[in-house]
C-alpha cells in the first residue's frame, strides 16, 4: 500500500500515524519528495481500510499495490538504486559495466593472465567460476576455494572487484570475506533458503533469472533477498529454456525495459549463456546495450578451444576489446557511457 502525506503534516502526526501502523504489523518504509512524502506499507494490508487513513487530514491519498512485489517495485521507490561493487557502480545513469573472464577459475597463473587482458580491454569487474553447477556429475566442478583464492590473487594483481557464483549457504561466510559480488546462478534462483541467507549480508548480490521462471518469479527472488535486509540486488538475465536449439538459450531482452519500469533494480545481460555461442555474443551485446541494460557478463579466455568448461561461448581477448569498443558507441547513441 502506497499512503501519500501532505509536506506540512505536523510532526506529531506522522508519528502517530507511523506507531499505528507498526503496531498493525506493518514495515513503514519513507521516501522524501520536494510536495509531498510517501509512505510504502509492507506486509498484510488486507484488514486495512482506505477511506479510515484518507481521514485524516494530512493523508492526500492511498493506493493498493496489486503487485505481490513490495521493496522491489518502483511505486515504493520511484528512484534508481545504484549498487556498489567495491567501488564499481551499477545502476540508474552511471556508465554501463562489463564484467568478464573465463567461466572456470583453471589455475592462478590463467585468472591473473585473463585479469589482466579483460582490464586492458576496458572491463570493471572479474568473473569467474570457482564452484561449477555442471548439469552432469562427470563434468568438472571447479577449484573451489582454492579457485576463489585464485581470484583473489587476480584482484591484488588488477584492482578490478570480482564476482563469483554461491551454490550453497555454508560457503557463505567465505563468499562475504573474499568475493566483491555474489552471484546466485539460474539453478538457484528459487533456492529460498539460501535467498534468505544471502538477504542476512549487505554483500551486493548477482541475481540469475532461472531457466524457466517468469519475470515474476524472478522479482520475487530478488523480494525475498531484500525482505531479509539485502538491498544490494542486480539482475542478471542469461535466457530461458524454450523449443529453440540454435542457441543454448533465447534471450529475452524485452525483460531490460520491463524491470526498468516495474522495478527499481539494475540488469545486466549475459550473452554468453544465452547464445552458447561466441560469434553471436557481440551482436546480442549490442543489442543488450540499445535495449537499456546497465552492464553486460561476458565470457573470455585466451585459449578457448583448451578451456575447462564452456569454450565454445567464450571470446578471446582480441574480440572482447573489439567487442567493448563498438559498445562504446551504441552506448553513445541511447545516452549512456562505457569508461
């Protein structure tokens, strides 16, 4: 429920109005404008009556939220959230991000190698896998911490803040000392528990839309992060599952400007995961870019034909500055910068 207040209500007022409605169970959540303030009510609105608040004096009007999303959706708070990632932000009009890296951590000497490329390319943040969610059990499964200290090592050789995908909450305190940004990838996205454990760190969160889930389903993800106490959301689209098979996903970019409507929350694109293929990750990019995303995840490796896991979709070096150099200027075009 949305409760709109008139700017010169007495101080004595607001308070009484805000106790009472903490005292009916209700998370008051305050946002300042220049006319008037707004009062973004979260939890069960059902036993209260409009026309009882619109009574008062000093309320200028009350809406019903028909979505199921509250700390997420834009009516609560109708300005962009940037999200900071050790310095790197994401988000509203700050430049576009591009993160990249290999898909799986193969050693220290590979990921600093790879760091270094990606930086000169004009890539902010690292990514790189270190536990490997691998649809068969014989594939390989990553370094594991042994990976993440790998990553690590990369950041003190770089600058650059590394993002890394959580699997499970019992390497959640080990994510929280080390990684910038956590990702939690599309087989996890409706894991609820360990939603729920990462909504308890103020580490910024990599949200992966599932597979199969609808745009819904995602925002509820990213709510059930946020009601835990976990602002620091970012979307990241990677494609759904449909009949097709020329690409290992299909990519839905009409999702970029529909969270950007109903939803408060940066997004980025993966056009790694989506297109399994690396000659078409440069056109999905750009395209990504037009449609209003504020960064892209791309996977790269120098030696893609020897890589551990998904070469076939990952650019090398060359074509990844390449590909940041054309950004640039589809950038340019919608109003936005890549630094």
């Amino acid at each position: 429920m949305i409760i709109t207040l008139k700017k010169n209500a007495p101080i004595e007022e607001i308070h009484r109005l805000h106790d009472a409605f903490e005292k009916s169970g209700l998370e008051v959540h305050e946002i300042e404008g220049d006319n008037y303030d707004v009062w973004g009510l979260v939890g069960d609105t059902a036993s209260l009556d409009e026309r009882d608040i619109l009574a008062n004096e000093w309320v200028e009007n009350v809406q019903r939220v028909s979505a199921p999303y509250k700390l997420a959706n834009r009516m609560f708070h109708p300005d962009d959230t940037i999200v900071d990632v050790a310095g790197v932000k994401i988000g509203g009009t700050e430049p576009i991000v591009i993160m990249g890296g290999p898909c799986s951590i193969e050693g220290k000497e590979q990921v600093i190698r790879i760091a270094k490329e990606v930086k000169a390319a004009g890539g902010k943040i690292l990514r790189g896998g270190a536990y490997k969610p691998r649809t068969s059990p014989y594939s390989f499964q990553g370094l594991g911490y042994e990976g993440i200290l790998d990553m690590v090592a990369a950041r003190e050789e770089t600058g650059m803040p590394i993002v890394s995908e959580l699997m499970s909450a019992d390497k959640i305190d080990e994510f929280v000392e080390n990684v910038d940004l956590i990702q939690i990838g599309a087989r996890n996205m409706q894991n609820f528990d360990l939603l729920k454990a990462v909504g308890h760190i103020q580490k910024p969160i990599l949200l992966k839309r599932g597979m199969s889930a609808s745009i819904e389903d995602w925002i509820m993800s990213a709510e059930y992060i946020m009601a835990n106490g976990n602002p620091n959301v970012i979307f990241c689209e990677r494609g759904i599952r449909t009949f097709e098979r020329y690409t290992r996903n299909t990519m839905d970019l009409a999702v970029v400007p529909i969270i950007k409507e109903r939803t408060h929350l940066p997004i980025v694109i993966d056009p790694s995961h989506s297109t399994g293929d690396w000659k078409y990750v440069e056109a999905e990019s750009l395209a990504a870019i037009a449609a209003g995303c504020d960064g892209l995840i791309i996977e790269v490796h120098d030696y893609p034909d020897k890589a551990w896991s998904d070469g076939a979709q990952s650019l090398k070096p060359e074509r990844f500055a390449n590909l940041i150099g054309k950004a640039r200027k589809v950038a340019k075009a919608v109003e936005r910068d890549i630094e």
